[in-house]
C-alpha cells in the first residue's frame, strides 16, 4: 500500500518475493543448477511528475532482503540454504496511466542484486473532481 502525501509525492511498503534460477551451459538441470530465493520488506517513496492522466513517477525503496538458495539435480531440489539477511535498496521508475501502472525496478542487494518489470492497477485515489 501506498500513502499520497501530495499530489506528487507518496509514500509506502512493500512486501516481495522473487525466485531466479541459474542453470548449467547445456540449459539443463543436473546437480549444479540452483534457485535464488529473495523476500524483501521496504519502505517506498515516489515523486510524480505532472497531474495529468499519464503520469511518470521516479522513487526508490529500501530495507531488509533475506536471501536463501535451493540447491538440486536432475531428480528434484533438495535442500533449502539460508544465505543471510541484508539491508538493500531499489531505485524504480516508471508511468501511472489513470489507475494502470507499469515500471521497471533494480534491487540492489550484495551479490543478489537483480532487475524487475512490473505490472498493475491502482486501486483508490484517482481525481478528486
């Protein structure tokens, strides 16, 4: 959820969890293919610029990512290894179309960093005509 303070400037949090895969040359999976397991919990904030219908929005977040990978091979994953909780950041930008919102977001995290794409709606807020 997120929290308008301004008509350009919110405020937030951000729950999250992300999974990535890394695989061997041969794009098969055997005992050296792995999973990434990342959550995250941030506090967000975004600047708007404009008022109008299609807005561009730049912000950033920031807070504790816990990182793990699943370990397996060719039969099945087997062992989950917490790797540590680290403190991280994630500078985002993107465009609010009246209540659709697309935008793009790098999660910098020590050796976990990693680029997402999203994808949404808005629900609430919106003019107060």
């Amino acid at each position: 959820p997120q929290f308008i303070l301004t008509d350009h400037l919110t405020v937030g949090i951000k729950a999250e969890g992300a999974i990535m895969a890394a695989i061997n040359n041969a794009n098969t999976i055997d005992e050296t293919s792995s999973l990434s397991v990342t959550t995250s919990y941030l506090l967000t904030g975004e600047y708007y610029f404009g008022t109008g219908l299609v807005r561009p929005y730049a912000g950033v977040a920031g807070g504790i990512y816990n990182t793990g990978v699943i370990d397996g091979d060719a039969e099945y994953l087997e062992e989950f290894i917490q790797t540590g909780r680290k403190l991280g950041f994630a500078p985002r930008a993107g465009l609010q179309i009246g209540h659709f919102r697309v935008g793009a977001e790098y999660n910098i995290v020590p050796k976990n960093s990693y680029l997402s794409f999203k994808v949404g709606v808005t629900i609430g807020g919106g003019r107060k005509d």
